[in-house]
C-alpha cells in the first residue's frame, strides 16, 4: 500500500475554498488564515479549508498576492514526474486537432489554461521554447523538462527565462539557455500552409506571436487585391497572408524593430513574393499614421496589433488613452467602407472597453462602423472558463463607413 501523499499545509479562510471548487487556480495571501512560514517560497503546499478538509495542492510564493497557484484538486496526485507527463499529455491530445502539414507553429501549454500556472510552452515545428515565470514552476523545472523531452520527442528545448516579469516574483532574468537536444537559431514553421521564420533565440516573446494564427487566416477574405496596412507587423504574420490573396494586393508593414522587419522580407521570399512590390517601414505607429493622415494616405485595410499597452490595472487609464488614439488614426486613413482589424492584448484591458474605445474612435471620425468579427484566441490558448483572466486576446475585424 503507498502512503498518502502530504506537504506542508495551509488552512483557508472560511468559504474561501468556493472558487477553487468551481476551476479558479489563484489563492490571494488575504484568503489565509496565516502565511505559511514553514514553506520555503515556491514549495509545494496542501491547502485545507477552515474545516480541516483537503481542497487542493500547489505551490506558494510568499512575495507575491498570488500566495498560491494551484497544480491538482486530486489528494491522491503527487506533483511528481507521472503528474508533469499526465499534464503534457492532456495538452498534446487537444493540439492533435492540428494538420502539422498544415501548422507546426502552436502554444503546447497556456498556464493556467492548460492547468500549469506559470509556464508557456511555445511548439516550433519540433522545437519547444519555454518560460517559466513563477518561484514555483522554476522548483519543478527539471521534472518538467524531463517530461516535456520524453512526451512529445522534441529535437530541442529552449528555456527563454529572458523575461522582465520573472523579476515580479524575485526570480532573475536569465539568458536564454538550449536545456535539450539541438536549438538552431532559425526554423521554418508551417502556419496554415504559410510558411515563416522563427527565431527562438532573440525573437519576442516566444519567437512569434501564435496566438494571432486564426485572425490572420480570417483577414484572407478581406485582403484580396486591395491595399493592406500593418501596423505593428513584427515578422509580417498579418502582411504574408494578405500578400498571398492576390498578385494585386500591396501591403505596406510598419514596425519599430528593424530585424523585426528584415525578417518580414524574408518571410515574404520564403512564400515567393517578391518583398521588393511591398512596402517595409520601420517606424513609430504613432509618428508613421499621423503622417500618413496628413498626406491624405488611404488604405482599404488597416491592422493594428500593438503591444500590450497595459500590464497591471494601475496602467489601464493611460492605455485606454493611447488605444482611443490608435485607433482614430488607424480610422482616419482608412477608405470609405474600408475594414479595421484592431486587436489588444493588454489582459487588464477587456472586450467591452475595446468596443467602448471604437466607439469613441467612431464619434470622433464621425464614420458609422459595423462590427464584422469578434475574437480570442484559438483553441491552442484555452481559456480556464474559472478564470476568465487565462484569456488576454481581444481582435474586431469591423468596417468603416
Ligand atoms: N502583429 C504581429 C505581432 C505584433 S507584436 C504578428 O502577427 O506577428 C507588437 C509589435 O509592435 C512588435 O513587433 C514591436 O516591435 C512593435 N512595436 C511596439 N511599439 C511600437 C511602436 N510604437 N511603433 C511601431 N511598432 C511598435
């Protein structure tokens, strides 16, 4: 007979085990009756509620107000090597719905979406790049990484532990580190059948940014044959599709990162366009658009997929200020009856106060719109229905009078 599982325990508030019931992840450090002293930050820790009972496990960071994230609700699973491969199993099984001729590019785990708090595992056609961003997680890293290189047989894997937030939880920046088998410095990924380039070393975030693969096979439909603008274009995702439509689509790419840009050429080349009938600018939206505006440049479409204005609630504001700004500029330079593809994923900004900043973009302009398509992300970042903060994706794709 094995011995049940135990670690070091902390006891809830009264009823402060309701949200856990119901999927939430989160325990903030006012839901307990008492900091657990005795846990090391980023130990693993039961949590019980007031009555006694066992509620769920997972680990504890003392420095942060997410004292604990939660890994199982099940007594009986040890946070172990079989735990880390059941978790990357589960994740495998539901990205199996993609055509890896078609796409090679996909999130493998979304943190809490995926039930893994603090940990993005980003799939490069064989290639995993991971980030690890909680006190927690990083304990258990070298099980997770056992598990990831066993489950899903990757060439390489990537730790990018290069990211600011890590500082949030006193961890440090590190730079990034090939912890499995072979990284390159470049790799061919498949995205509906276009094809890009990745670079997991010094890329963004990840390497590329997956979670706009569904908006950027909808623009298609909009796309051919006109003039497209992509404001914020990184490594050209939205600005390749929209060239593939049609020989007679021109596609104008704005970005203030000239590698960023250098890479959009040579996505254009790897699908056999010819970057030299498309424009590459590296600039400052901002700067670029007002400009456009007053040399009355006009465009059929206009993408804008900025960074996320806002981290925290205390920015939320300011951000709101520079989205309403965004996307009057972005208006102003559209055609009559052109169409907007605006997006946000600040995660502090929400669906309604993007619709709320079109709408006084829309006064301002004086110019009806028609709201077309509303999105998240796809089924590779899945949003825990607990947890409506798992999702941070908000893109309208409307049309301006
Ligand atoms: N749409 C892209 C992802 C955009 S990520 C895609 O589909 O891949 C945001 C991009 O905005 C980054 O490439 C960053 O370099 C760029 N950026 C950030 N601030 C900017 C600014 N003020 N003007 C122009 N580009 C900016």
């Amino acid at each position: 007979m094995s011995l049940p599982v135990q670690y070091p325990t902390a006891s809830l508030k009264p009823r402060r085990e309701e949200s856990l019931q119901g999927g939430h992840l989160w325990i903030f450090s006012g839901a307990l009756q008492q900091p657990p002293h005795w846990i090391e930050p980023g130990g693993l820790v039961d949590v019980k509620a007031a009555n006694g009972q066992f509620v769920a496990r997972g680990y504890y960071n003392p420095q942060t107000d997410i004292a604990i994230r939660i890994l199982t609700r099940d007594r009986e699973e040890a946070i172990d090597e079989v735990f880390f491969r059941d978790r990357v199993r589960r994740a495998l099984a539901l990205r199996q719905a993609f055509d890896p001729e078609q796409t090679s590019a996909y999130r493998l785990i979304h943190s809490e979406g995926d039930g893994l708090p603090g940990l993005i595992v980003d799939h490069y056609a064989g290639i995993l790049v991971v980030q690890v961003h909680t006190r927690g997680m990083e304990r258990l890293r070298s099980l997770l990484i056992d598990a990831l290189r066993d489950e899903t047989g990757a060439r390489g894997i990537l730790l990018r532990n290069d990211s600011q937030s890590r500082r949030r939880e006193s961890l440090e920046v590190e730079e990034p580190l090939a912890v499995s088998g072979d990284v390159p410095e470049r790799i061919i990924v498949r995205e509906n059948g276009v094809r890009f380039l990745v670079d997991p070393w010094q890329g963004q975030k990840t390497g590329f940014f997956i979670d706009q693969r569904d908006k950027r096979a909808a623009l298609r439909q909009y796309a051919r044959d006109k003039r497209v603008l992509n404001c914020f274009s990184y490594t050209g995702g939205f600005s390749v599709y929209a060239a593939l439509t049609d020989p007679g689509t021109r596609v104008t790419s704005v970005d203030v990162s000239a590698p960023a840009l250098e890479m959009a050429r040579e996505n254009f080349s790897l699908n056999g366009l010819d970057p030299d009938r498309h424009e590459f600018l590296i600039a400052d939206v901002f700067d670029y658009l007002a400009q456009a505006r007053r040399d009355g440049a006009l465009f059929d479409v206009v993408i804008l997929d900025p960074p996320a204005f806002a981290r925290s609630q205390g920015a939320r504001s300011q951000a709101l200020k520079a989205y309403r700004r965004l996307n009057t500029l972005g208006m102003q330079v559209l055609q009559p009856g052109g169409i907007l593809l605006t997006c946000s994923c600040s995660g502090v900004v929400h669906l309604d106060d993007l619709l709320g900043v079109l709408a006084q973009a829309a006064q301002h302009v004086q110019r009806p719109v028609q709201l077309l398509e509303t999105c998240t992300h796809s089924l590779d970042h899945p949003i825990n229905l607990a947890m409506p903060e798992t999702g941070y994706l908000k893109a309208i794709f409307c049309r301006v009078g």
